[in-house]
C-alpha cells in the first residue's frame, strides 16, 4: 500500500448511522420550528460537526437554538441507536481485518462526539478494532469540517506525514477537509452521489472495491 496512514470518517463509513442520525436530527430542528426534511438534513449537516446547525439556523432565521441542544440531539440519537438496530457498514470488519493482516496503521477522525463515536462502535463491534488513542473527534480540535484542523491533528498524533495519509469519506464538508489538509481521500458513495464528492482521488461504492484502490 502507497498510504502509511488510513484516517476514516466514522458515520455513514465505518457506522451505518447516517440515516438514523439525520432522521433524529431534521425530526428535531422541525420540532423547534425550523422545518427541515431529511434530504435536507443530509445536504447541509451530513459530516459536519454540531456548530454548523446553530450556525446555519441562526444565519438562516436570526435566531439561537436552545441551550440544550447539543445535549437533547444527543440523547435522542443515542437512544434511536438503540432502537433502530445500528449496524456496521457492509464490508468493514472485512476490511480493518486486511488492514491489520497488512501491517497499515488506521485511525477514525469523525465530527461526532466521542461519546458518540463510542456508543456506535460498540453497539456495532467495530470497538474491537480500535484502540482509543486511535480514534480522534472534532471535539479534540478548534475547527470541524470543513476545516483541516481533524485530520490534521490525527495525522500528527498517530506520527504520519499528513502527505503520506489517505482518508475515506462520504460527506462534501469531508471531502473538503481532506483537501485542505494535502491529503488524499476517496469518496465512499453509498448514500452521496459522486458529483457531490468533486475533487477526491477516486469513487467507490462498495468496501471490497478499497483495497485495490489504495494499493
């Protein structure tokens, strides 16, 4: 493999959340007021961090969202976790297991809370393939995506030039990051379609496809 270093985005890669999670949160948004239909969620929301929400809500109305709500989302998302039966991306335990075969280092940069990210891998069994000092959130740095600030930051701690790095993503906001940060990244097109992911190094819409890719 060319890549010293592969970083995965977490929701809608490596965890099958996406559609519960932008479910709960255009369900919630429409409940405050501020009507919001999944595709929508998924357009303006899907891999970014929460600080997006309030700040696309308060320039497109003028106005704040609650103070809990951050806490609220999350709870909600976590209890539909439970409920909805979240299950791993078709394919990934199959891959992290040629990874670790091959001898690649990997790592998980998500904009999802820790917490968060926890709670999925572990309803999932993805836990079993992550160290914790692996996994990195957009809590540990100033900036989410679209910011390079993640991967970045994931690259250093995991000790890999970010130009040796590789990141696998399903979002535009990750996409750009990637970017910004001088590394590689291949569009994950299970749920995006690829003209919404311009720019990556490649496309693919199944897990098995990757490893030739990355080769």
């Amino acid at each position: 493999m060319r890549y010293e270093l592969v970083i995965f985005d977490n929701d809608g890669v490596l965890v099958d959340s996406e559609p519960i999670s932008n479910t709960v949160l255009a369900g919630y948004l429409t409940e405050l007021g501020h009507p919001t239909s999944y595709d929508e969620s998924l357009r303006d929301y899907m891999g970014a961090a929460i600080h997006r929400v309030h700040d696309l809500v308060e320039e497109r109305t003028g106005q704040k969202l609650p103070e809990d709500f951050d806490e609220e989302l999350h709870r909600r998302t976590l209890d539909a976790f439970q409920q909805e039966r979240l299950a791993a991306v078709e394919g990934v335990d199959e891959l992290l297991g040629s990874l670790v075969a091959d001898g690649v280092a990997y790592c998980v940069a998500s904009s999802g809370s820790h917490q968060k990210i926890a709670a999925g891998h572990r309803n999932t069994g993805l836990d079993q393939w992550f160290e914790e000092e692996w996994i990195f959130s957009s809590e540990d740095v100033g900036q989410g995506k679209p910011a390079p600030d993640l991967f970045l930051h994931a690259a250093e701690r995991m000790g890999v030039a970010p130009e040796r790095c590789v990141v696998i993503e399903d979002s535009p906001l990750g996409v750009e990051a990637a970017r910004a940060a001088g590394m590689d990244v291949y569009g994950f097109t299970s749920m995006m379609p690829a003209d919404r992911l311009s720019g990556v190094t490649g496309h693919f819409s199944d897990m098995g496809q990757l490893p030739q890719l990355l080769a």
